[in-house]
C-alpha cells in the first residue's frame, strides 16, 4: 500500500526572466516539511515546474501524492496531456515549436511515471494558506538571491 503525501507548491520570480525561488511543502499525516531554493536567472514557469519536481523528490519511495499548485502552466499540461505528447513528438508542440523547459519537464514526467500523482489546481493569492505559504517561501528565497 501507498503511502499517501499532500504536495503544494509555487514558483515566484522578479522579472520574467529574473531572479526566482521555489517553496514546497510536503505533509504526510500530521508530519510537515518545508523546501525551498531558487536561480538567479530564470523564469515564473521554470520555478513552477522545478517546486513540483522538488517536491517528488524528496519522497524516498513511490507514493500516491496530491500535487497542490497555482500554475494553470503545470496542471493543464499534466492533466490535458500536452507535456506527454511533446515528449512523444521530441519536445516538439502540435504547431511543430520547441516545446519550452524540455529539462524539467523531462524530469518531471518521469516523477510521475514512478509516483501516482494527482494534480489540484488552486487560484493563487486567494487565500489557500498551504499555497500562501509556498509564495512566501519562494519569494523569501529569491529576495536572498537579489541580496548577494
């Protein structure tokens, strides 16, 4: 049987590109944890993605997660299928562009393909206190970056 672990993420970035920071949180029952990093150089979408790829991560066997974002960017192309065909198509999108971030999503995919995960799709800045919370630890971290 599965372990069952809640995921939420948000990206933030300064600029787009700019500076930018993830934050996650991961919680299994009544246990929490909080993630965060960021790039000096990078872009809202990019930390999207790099939130949930870290957040899968961090989980030590496969699970069944609920992935909690704000990022219509990462929830539409999950559930709607567009990443999988451009990773069928060679990162190549139905009008035959380069598909953007073929790194992570790569990547991400591939935490997919090991987790059984489930995407929920919340409005950002609407008061979602996990989803708060993540903003604040990305842009706390970013904040750091733009300091040094």
């Amino acid at each position: 049987m599965k372990k069952y672990v809640e995921i939420f993420t948000d990206g933030a970035c300064s600029g787009n590109p700019g500076p930018g920071g993830w934050g996650v949180i991961l919680r299994f029952g009544r246990v929490e944890k909080e993630l965060s990093g960021g790039e000096i150089n990078t872009t809202n979408n990019r930390m999207e993605l790099t939130a949930a790829i870290m957040g899968l991560s961090a989980l030590n066997q496969p699970c069944k997660v609920r992935l909690v974002t704000d990022s219509k960017y990462l929830a539409d192309s999950i559930t709607k299928g567009w990443a999988e065909s451009w990773r069928k198509n060679n990162w190549r999108k139905a009008d035959k562009k380069p598909a953007l971030n073929p790194d992570l999503w790569e990547r991400l995919l591939d935490l997919f393909d090991y987790h059984e995960v489930t995407i929920d799709w919340v409005k950002g800045h609407a008061g979602h206190p996990e989803n708060e919370r993540c903003d604040k630890l990305a842009v706390e971290f970013y904040k750091r970056l733009q300091e040094d």
